[in-house]
C-alpha cells in the first residue's frame, strides 16, 4: 500500500521533473514529501486504521501542490551544482523537419498516383473486352474495381498522414492560417453555405438536366458550383484579414 | 470551524516559525506537533506546507539542511534565521493587533442604545 503512496507522487510529478530547469530541485522536493507521507501514513496505521484507508487519506491529505510545483519548476539552477540538463526542446530540429517533409512528398505522389489509377481503370475493361470479348470483361471488370479501391486507399492513407503531419507542424510552427480547414473552422457559417450551395447544386442539375435533356452538358454546373465556393471562402477569408 | 482553518491557514508562516523557534525541525513532525496541540482537530496539508516552507526559505526566515538519520531516508531540516526571529515577532504583533481589533469589531453595536442601525463602510 505504501508503494501506491510513491506511485501517485510520480506521477503528480513526472511532468514538473520533465520541465524543470533544474529537475534535481524537483526530485529533492518529491523525496522530502515521500518521508512525511510514509512517516504519516505509518502513524495512521498505528493507530488502527486498515492500509487502504491510510493510503488514501494521506493522499488526499496532500491537497493541490501545483502552484508549489510551477514554482519549484520556475527556480534557476543551482550555481554550485553540476550543469542544469536542457529542457525538453519546444521546436523542430532539421531532422525532425526533414522526416515530416518526405512524409508529406510521399502522402502527395500517393495521392497522385491514386488520382491516375481512377482515371485509368476503365482502360484494362475495355482492352480486354475488345480482345477477348465476354471472358475479358469478366477479367476487365475485377481489374477495374481493384484499382479503383487501391487508389481509395492510398487517398486514405495519404490523407490521414498529411494531417498528422500539418498537426505536428501547427503545433510548433506559427499559424498560417491558409488552410481549408481553418476557414471552416472560423465560419461555421461558411461551412452552413458551402454545404447548401452543394446540395443546391445537385439539385438543379437533376432539374436543369431533365428539362433540357443536356446531359452531355449539364455536369458543367458542377465546375461553376466549385467555382463559387471558392469565391465565397475567398469573400470570407479577406473579410476576416481586413478586420 | 471553517473560520477557524481559515484563520490558521492566513497564519502558516507564524506557526512554522513559532514550531521553529523550540528547535529544528522537519515537515511531517511540525504538522504532528500542530496536530498534538489542537487535540487532533486541524492538520496542514502538505501543499499548504510546503508551499510556505519555500516562502519562508526565500525571505530567508528560515534555512534548511539534509540531516544524516541512522535508519531510513534522509530528512530535510529546518532551523529558523535570525531574520525569522524578528519576523516571529513582528507577526505575533500583527497578530495581537488584528485579534483586539476584531474583538471591538464584532462587539459593535451589542451594547448600543441607537434607535436606528446605521450602516458602517470600512
């Protein structure tokens, strides 16, 4: 039970002996604090009380130390000790930097090659039927939905990568606010508009197409759509640089 | 009781160095001692503690010391400055103060003859 005494104050300090300038600061105050609580929950047990009980009332007896803790971890390194180790470094190192950076090369040729293969997977169908006939399209089409789900894949794949590593990278480096996902984030009524015109959109495709019969045209709307909305999230980004 | 443990947390600094001034001394013995002499009633919190054995070591009332102990961890020791001795007695005036001024306070009015009450701004 006394072991649980140490564990809870390990892990009530792991992190100020992680930032402290000078750490030895740290670990000396843990070490005066581990005494009294073993020499109080010593004297509770002498006086009946079960393990567990003395265990957690010395805990909670301890009350909030994190003031006392910011301010142990604040003290300048002793002048007469041996030299204070370094704090945990707060930004990237080259390396770091360069690691993220081929991530990031490899999430875009990912992302490019998943793109090629979409456009590219009818050919193998139509190859095949053409040479083959029905026993081609029999193996044309399994080819085709194969690259198609490869390339969804990779897209995942290489999306989810690139967010870790802009993440990792907002973290440490100073906002740059132009992402797509920030103006998003901003304006929820940007997002509100961007989701309608979408939806409007499709809709009046279906319409516009079926009353004129265009078909072979219509899907133009879809362009102008995507056109529009940039034009608004442009309006709502220089709205908010100009403020 | 509240105002009690309220009164006796404002005054941490004067009971660490009054506990200080019989003899050097370590954490967990002052918070026995403080604990013995209130019949069990009031205990500090190790947070309250040594948060004000830092402050005082920083105004330099009080120095501490690892002590050699012939069984078990070492301890950390206290023993109270010269400096901690003039501010002894300077808190216990502040203290002498304050409590006879609050005696007059709350006894005002409990033996007045005014009609009225009448509302005093401090």
């Amino acid at each position: 039970m006394k072991a649980k005494i140490k564990e809870y104050l390990d892990a009530v300090f792991a992190d100020a002996e992680r930032r402290a300038s000078d750490p030895s600061r740290v670990r000396e105050l843990k070490e005066e604090m581990l005494g009294d609580l073993y020499d109080k929950y010593d004297h509770m047990i002498e006086n009946g009380k079960s393990p567990s009980a003395a265990c957690n009332a010395v805990i909670a007896g301890m009350g909030d130390i994190t003031d006392l803790l910011d301010s142990v971890v604040d003290t300048a390194p002793r002048t007469d000790a041996e030299e204070a180790p370094l704090s945990a470094e707060p930004t990237l190192t080259s390396e770091e930097r360069e690691k993220l950076q081929k991530k990031r090369e490899r999430a875009a040729l990912l992302t490019s090659v998943a793109i090629a293969m979409y456009i590219l997977c009818w050919i193998p169908l139509v190859i095949l039927s053409e040479i083959f006939g029905d026993l081609g399209s029999m193996v044309g089409l399994p080819i085709m939905f194969l690259m198609i789900a490869g390339a969804t894949a990779m897209i995942v794949y290489g999306s989810m990568t690139k967010t870790k590593v802009t993440e990792a990278e907002k973290e440490r480096d100073d906002d740059d606010d132009d992402d797509e996902e920030d103006t998003e984030r901003r304006f929820p009524v940007y997002k509100a508009i961007s989701g309608a015109l979408w939806v409007l959109t499709l809709v009046a495709y279906l319409v516009v197409s079926d009353l004129t019969g265009a078909w072979h045209m219509t899907w133009l709307l879809f362009l102008m759509a995507a056109a529009l909305d940039n034009i608004i999230k442009a309006i709502f980004d220089l709205r908010r640089k100009g403020t | 009781m509240s105002i009690t443990a309220d009164l006796i947390r404002g005054h941490t600094d004067t009971i660490i160095l009054a506990s200080l001034l019989r003899g050097d001394s370590y954490g967990y013995r002052i918070n026995r001692a403080l604990g013995d002499l209130s019949d069990g009633r009031y205990e500090f919190k190790e947070a309250t503690l040594y948060t004000a054995f830092r402050r005082l070591e920083e105004e330099g009332y009080i120095r501490s010391y690892w002590g050699d102990e012939e069984t078990g961890a070492r301890r950390r020791y206290y023993t109270i400055t010269p400096e901690g001795r003039v501010a002894y007695d300077r808190l216990m005036q502040e203290w002498r103060e304050a409590s006879e001024l609050i005696e007059k306070l709350i006894h005002f009015g409990a033996d007045s003859d005014d009609a009225g009450t009448v509302t005093q701004r401090i």
